[in-house]
C-alpha cells in the first residue's frame, strides 16, 4: 500500500527543498548579525511555508487513508486519530 500522499510526493519534498534553503538563510542571516526584524519575518514565512506542507499531508491523509478506513469499517479509529493529530497541528 502507497501512502495517501504520494501523489503530491514530488511537490511536497521540493517545497521542503525551499524551507530547507530558507532555514540556511536565516542561520547564515543570525550569523552576519542581521536586524531582528528580518529574521522574525523569514522565520514566519518558514513556519507558513511548513504549515502549508502540513496541510498537504492532513488532506491526503483524510482523503486516503481515513475515507478508506471509513468506508471499510466505520473508520471510529481513524477519525479519533485524525482529531488527535489535528489538536497537535493547530497547536
């Protein structure tokens, strides 16, 4: 079995590409001594740009593996785990 996100495999791992270029940035940017503005706004855009991922996932999440296990059996466990991660995501 595929996981439910492997379709949006190849976007997701170049946007994680991104952030990872971004988070080298904002150390090279901590290292030169840069205004705390400045990285306070690249460290946001990091934290949106994950979200964004995040969401990715949680949707192909929902719409593979917790339809499927609803209309397999009900999916009660997959839906109580889909809440538990969603309490974790919004934190």
């Amino acid at each position: 079995m595929h996981p439910s996100y492997e379709l949006d495999k190849s976007n997701m791992l170049e946007r994680l590409r991104k952030i990872e270029g971004q988070v080298r940035g904002i150390q090279r940017m901590i290292n030169d001594g840069r205004y705390c503005i400045d990285i306070l706004t690249q460290l946001a855009a990091v934290q949106a740009a994950l979200d964004k991922v995040g969401l990715m996932v949680l949707e192909d999440h929902t719409r593979g593996c917790v339809a499927k296990a609803i209309r397999d059996d009900g999916g009660a466990e997959a839906i109580e785990e889909l809440m538990s991660v969603i309490g974790k995501f919004i934190k």
